[in-house]
C-alpha cells in the first residue's frame, strides 16, 4: 500500500553508499592518524608543563601558567585557522594543513594533559618525595624516578578522556 512506500522510501538504501568504502577508510585512517599524533605530542608536552607547574619558582611556574591558560581559554577552531596561517604568513613556513592540524592538536592536548599530569603529581602522598630524597635523590630525581612514574599509573584514564575528546575534535580539520 502507499503508507509502506513511504515507510520504505525513508530508509537507508545502501546501494547509494557503493563506491565510498574507499573515501570512509581513508577518512577514519585520518582521523586516527590526526588523534594519536596529536595524543603523543601533547602526552610529551603535558608531562612537561605539569611538572613545570609545580615549580616553587614564579619564574617556571608563570610561563607553564600562561601557555595552559592560553590554549585552554581559546576555541579549538580558531587554534586551528590562526595557528595555520601563523605558520605560513608569521614565519614563512608552508606546511600542508594535515601537519599544521597535528601541531595544533598537540600544544592543545599538552595544555590539557599537563592539568592531569599536575593533579596526578599531586595526587601522590608527600612521604613519597620525601622518602626519595631521604635515599640522596635530588629533586629532579625524585620526581623522574619515584613521583612521574607513581602518577602515570593514575593519569592514564584522563589520558584516555582526552584521548576520545581529541578524536571527536578533528572533526574540525
């Protein structure tokens, strides 16, 4: 009858989609691709200024403060047009949009993952530091051979969180 027509008519035909395998895989390898060497550059720059941020020094401390406030406090569409053509007009550096896209991704994800690298730090007991440098370790010591690798254990579930946000984010790319 004619009410199933209509019913019929306002499916999914996947007839229409024959063709476009190619052009989907290709779009999920890019999206992937764009993730996860957004994911590890940020990984690296997070770790970086989470550390940084917990400097007693104003003089460390402010610069990390500023940078995560910076790309944190701005769209991550207008991180992506102005950091592309900052690159290409402010420094005369042609990069295709593709790796422009990872750099951004990258200090983006860094400002957030060094929140999470900061808040995993601190998460871990006082005496913890203090046992390290009672065994002789220097500060820098302590943090990179008994505090860091305590509070990666922690911060890989935010990690992941972020992880998946990113994905969702190169939608804009």
């Amino acid at each position: 009858n004619a009410d199933d027509d209509i019913l019929v008519a306002g499916r999914l035909n996947f007839a229409d989609l024959e063709g476009y395998g190619g052009a989907f895989v290709r779009g999920a390898r890019n999206t992937l691709t764009l993730a996860l060497a957004g994911e590890l550059g940020g990984i690296v720059i997070g770790l970086v200024l989470g550390v940084l941020t917990l400097s007693h020094r104003r003089s460390i401390r402010a610069p990390a403060r500023i940078y995560i406030n910076f790309f944190r406090g701005t769209p991550l569409i207008w991180q992506l047009v102005a950091g592309y053509f900052l690159l290409l007009f402010g420094f005369g550096v042609r990069l295709s949009a593709f790796t422009a896209a990872i750099i951004v991704f990258a200090l983006n994800t860094g400002a957030y993952a060094a929140e999470v690298f900061r808040a995993g730090i601190q998460s871990i007991e006082r005496g913890q530091i203090e046992a390290a440098r009672s065994l002789g370790m220097s500060y820098s010591q302590a943090m990179r051979y008994a505090i860091v690798p305590q509070a990666v254990r922690r911060v890989i579930p935010p990690l992941m969180n972020e992880f998946v946000i990113l994905i969702k984010d190169t939608a804009l790319v």
